[in-house]
C-alpha cells in the first residue's frame, strides 16, 4: 500500500467514511482502511456490537447492539445510522464494496442526498419503481448520504415496511418506496449521468463507458479486479476442519456400522 502524507490526500473534511457490521470485522476493517490510503475523511467509523481488538486509532469505534440478522442491519441502516455520523455526508461502505478509485471522486457527488452504484432495468413491473411507478435507476447500500437524509426517517416517522419481494431492503426502502416524499422534502437523488461515475455493481451498458469508478460492490464482471480481503484466522480454521474431516466421517460411519453389527 502507497503510503502519502496527509497533506497529499484528498481532503474530504465533511464525509464519514462508516461502516455498520458484526459479521466480517476483520474484511471490513481492512476495506475502511483501503478506502482511507489516499484520502483523508473528516472522521472514520466503525458501528457495531463490541469493539474489534485489530481497530486503528484511525478509525472510531460507535457501539450498536449486535446485527445478528439482515433485517437488524436494513432496520438501523435507515433509523439509527444518523446517530453515528458527525458530518454533513456519510460515505458508506462494507466488506465487499468500498474505494478503489479515489482519484476518480468529482465534487458533484456532493450535490446530492443520496448517490450509489446505478441499478438495472427491472425485469418486472414492481421492482425499482418508486410510489409513482417511475423506474428508478440509481441505489445501493454503498453510498453517499447526507446526514439531513438519514435523520429524515425517523423525524418523519416513515413506516417500516416489507418491499413488494417480500424483504426488508434499505437502500430500496428509501431509494424507492419513499424516493418521493424524500424529494418532497427538499433532497436529492443522483441521476444515473452521473452516478455511473461514483459506483458500478451491475454490468450495465449505461456505466461501460466509465473503467475506473470512485467505488465499487460486490465482485462482478470488471469488479473482480478489485481487492478481495480476507481474514487469515478464518483460512486456517478452514484447514483444520479440512483436516479432521474424514476422520469426524470414519467415526461417524464406523459407529454405524457396529450398531448394525450388534444387531445382526
């Protein structure tokens, strides 16, 4: 890793760079601190239940009871994550998604509320849409929020509902379901024009023109290329189980055989 002076970063004084996790500590410490070689955030953080013993001093610690399942993390990504962030923009990443590009950040990211990685056309006549039924085209749990964003749900008392698929999804919940009573409220969501820039995780024809994006998630298509950590404690108990594995069977499979055998 290139190492550089803070005074050569790229100064974001008014951007969190926050993650809120309790799974894969270690991937996504690891994805924060990629994210922070060339730039220098005006605070870094790391939401979960207990704090990390590998955490830099470079990155704080918020404390949250523990994300024990997926609709824990939609939940307080929509109604608590707010309590955490200090600055104007939280940019949000996670262990699979995070900055490979800082070179490619534009100031225009900061126009808006809200700017992701642009989604797919719907294969459906529900999905992506939002309460007007217009397609939308730009989300994801990687992002950039304005911190006026993730207060407005809770101030606005937004009901928590399920997505038409059936899930709790939060990006979709506040990119879709409520996408126009944000808007009515005074924010903004990126266009795809220029969300292709900030973010690819589909391989969509509309950001095939764009080789280098701020971030990326999820390692699809060119986004294999990028960074893929991995904690070494996890490697090595995977050798062990590996390891002991045909004898846990040979027991298992000979005990069956003498109790067949004491029944004959």
């Amino acid at each position: 890793m290139k190492q550089q002076g803070t005074e050569k970063k790229l100064k974001l004084p008014d951007v969190t760079l926050a993650a809120m996790t309790s799974v894969d500590l270690y991937e996504t410490i690891k994805a924060m601190e990629y994210s922070m070689r060339d730039i220098a955030f005006g605070d870094a953080v790391l939401v979960t239940h207990r704090k990390p013993l590998t955490l830099p001093k470079s990155i704080r610690y918020s404390h949250t009871s523990r994300l024990d399942n997926i609709d824990k993390f939609n939940y307080k990504m929509v109604y608590e994550l707010g309590e955490h962030i200090h600055t104007k923009y939280v940019l949000l990443v996670h262990a699979d998604g995070f900055v490979v590009h800082p070179e490619s950040w534009r100031e225009e990211f900061l126009n808006y509320d809200y700017i992701g990685s642009p989604w797919p056309l719907p294969d459906n006549d529900y999905a992506y849409r939002d309460a007007k039924g217009e397609i939308c085209r730009v989300g994801n749990s990687v992002s950039i929020r304005s911190k006026r964003l993730l207060d407005f749900p809770g101030q606005a008392h937004l009901k928590w509902e399920k997505m038409e698929d059936g899930n709790y999804n939060e990006d979709t919940f506040l990119c879709c379901k409520y996408k126009n009573v944000i808007e009515d409220a005074g924010m903004k969501f990126a266009p795809i024009e220029v969300a292709k820039y900030f973010g690819h995780e589909h391989m969509i024809p509309e950001i095939m023109d764009v080789e280098a994006p701020f971030i990326f998630h999820k390692w699809r298509g060119r986004n294999a290329q990028y960074p893929k950590f991995v904690n070494p404690w996890k490697v090595r108990w995977q050798k062990v189980k590996d390891a002991l594995r045909p004898f846990l069977f040979w027991r298992r499979v000979g005990g069956r055989e003498t109790v067949k055998g004491r029944k004959r």
